[in-house]
C-alpha cells in the first residue's frame, strides 16, 4: 500500500487540534472542489483532502494513522510496523475480516485501511492499538556507568484526550541504569513510553547511553584504556610503578625492554559486565623523556650515549637495532 502523509495533504501540523484540522479542511476542500476549481487533477487532490479529514477528525483514527509512524515519503510503498498489524490482524482475521472474508495488506490502500476501523466500531468493538515507543539520550560519567546509577528522566509526552486534542503531557521518570553501562547501549523500560487505546499494550521507552570523555580512561566496549608515560630508564630497566583503575591506583609490573606502544594488561580492572565478571584494563606504554636535565643528568647521558651501541635507525640501511 502506498503512504499518504495526511497532515501535509491539510497543511497543519501533528499535534494540530480538531478545530484547526477542521478549519484547514473547510478552507481546503471550498478551494479544489471539482465544482469551483478548474486546475487540473481538482478532483483527485478533492478526494486525497476529505480521505484526510475523515481520518484525522476521529480520535481513533488519527491515533491508529499516527501509530503507523511519521518516516515515511508520500507515495511511498510501506507495510505497518509488526505491532500495528498484528493488532489488526487479531481483530479482523481473529474475528473475521470485514465481509467475511479474509485480506492482504497488500490490496488495501490506506482509507481502507482506517474504513475498517469505523466498520470495526459499528460491530460494537475497538480496535487495540499499542503505545507510541520513546527514546531519550542519556549522558554518563564513566564512574556512574561502573558502579550503576539512577536518573530522572523529564519527557513531554502527547497524549489524545477525549475530545481528540493532542496535548504534551510532562512525565517524570526515575530509570536505573546497571552497573556496567556502555557507550552506545540501547536500553529498554518496558510500558514506559506512550499510552496504548482501547486495551492496548503501553509503548516502551528506550534509553540511547551516551558516556562523556574520561580524563584518563578510554572504554571500548567493557574494557579500559589508558595511556602510560614511562621514563626511558623504566622503559629499558624495568620497573613497578602505580597505575589508577576506576576502583583506585593498584601497582603494574613493567618488564625491562618494554617498547612504547605496548600494552600491558590489567585483568579486570574494567567495566562490569551484565552476567558477572568484570572487563580489563590495558595500559599503553608513552615513554616521556625530561625536557630538563641538571648537570649530572646531562652527563649520563652522554655517557650513555657513547657506551651504547643501540642504533634506532638501523632499518633505514638494512642494519638492525644493535
């Protein structure tokens, strides 16, 4: 079935009320009726106005039509979400289709579609039809995300009253966030998000985490970077020197020869994962040379420089680190 965006056909808004969805249809439908109007294809965009205005003037239609999403062109071909059909699907092939017999999404336009709902009433019954799903972005301190948190959630969420005006309702939502949250992760409240009609099931509210940069640590997933600075002697020598972790500094074995670049791992000493355990920690190796050397140190190093013979270029000629 193809798309048509009702609420451009009128000209007025989303969350337009019944009397400014009225006014826009009368000004309308006066404007391009085939009687008045002499441009072509009148009678056509005619029909498209009052399919329109039948189906937005009617809470129950205007909530099923604004279920079916807003992400979609004009004329384009769609089916309705999973939720949407099935909820059709139970009331008429449940029941018995409209006329007794069975039907293909794919042979109805869209004001059949929104018929069988009137048709559906008439017969002393309402069609289900679930929540509107949220999503809300969530900011993080890395240090809440390990250790869990929770957080109010302020949502202004439309709901329809009796008379069909669309209204935003502020909501207030205290979510908790596990241990162990990552950035990126999708996070579900079920029955959270906007109210179901007629029995159906509540939306749900989804949670987008969204962790802020760390002074010092880089996650990835459930694991920790963080980057080492070493000074050369550490480097070549080898020494144990204290390195933070979100659960506080712990003392990291560097073994003589250590490369920059090299990781050096730190077992769970990361994240917390949801069924238990815990991610790492891995600790980039930075050597860091003194940009200030006193006397003495200045002299080791030329001693050093004139008993080694380590050659760091050595690839450059074919020869090797000496």
């Amino acid at each position: 079935m193809k798309y048509k965006d009702y609420y451009a056909i009128l000209g007025v808004e989303r969350g337009a009320d019944p009397d400014a969805i009225k006014k826009a249809y009368r000004k309308l439908a006066q404007k391009h009726h085939p009687d008045v109007s002499k441009e072509p294809g009148s009678e056509e965009k005619f029909k498209d106005i009052g399919e329109a205005y039948q189906t937005l003037k009617d809470p129950e239609k205007r909530a099923a039509y604004d279920q079916l999403g807003s992400g979609y062109e004009a004329g384009q071909e769609f089916r309705p979400p999973p939720d949407w059909e099935r909820q059709f699907r139970e009331r008429y092939d449940g029941g018995g289709a409209p006329g007794g017999a069975s039907f293909s999404f794919d042979d109805l336009d869209l004001s059949d579609l929104f018929e069988g709902l009137t048709r559906a009433r008439r017969g002393g019954a309402s069609m289900r039809i679930p929540g509107e799903d949220y999503e809300v972005t969530v900011h993080l301190s890395l240090e809440d995300a390990a250790r869990g948190t929770q957080v109010d959630l302020s949502l202004g969420v439309p709901e329809m009253d009796e008379q069909g005006r669309v209204r935003h309702v502020p909501k207030t939502i205290k979510a908790r966030i596990p241990k162990g949250a990552t950035d990126g992760q999708r996070l579900r409240l079920r029955g959270q998000g906007g109210k179901g009609l007629n029995g159906g099931a509540n939306g749900d509210l989804y949670l987008n985490i969204v962790l802020h940069p760390h002074p010092l640590f880089r996650p990835d997933g459930h694991d920790l970077y963080i980057d080492l600075p070493l000074a050369p002697w550490e480097a070549a020598l080898g020494a144990t020197v204290e390195v933070p972790t979100l659960g506080g500094a712990v003392n990291l074995k560097v073994p003589p020869g250590t490369a920059a670049g090299r990781k050096l791992r730190l077992g769970k000493k990361g994240l917390p994962k949801p069924g238990g355990g815990e991610g790492d920690l891995y600790a980039i190796v930075q050597i860091v040379n003194p940009t200030v050397l006193n006397d003495r140190e200045r002299e080791l190093f030329g001693e050093l420089a004139k008993a080694s013979h380590f050659n760091p270029r050595g690839h450059f000629t074919g020869g090797g680190h000496g």
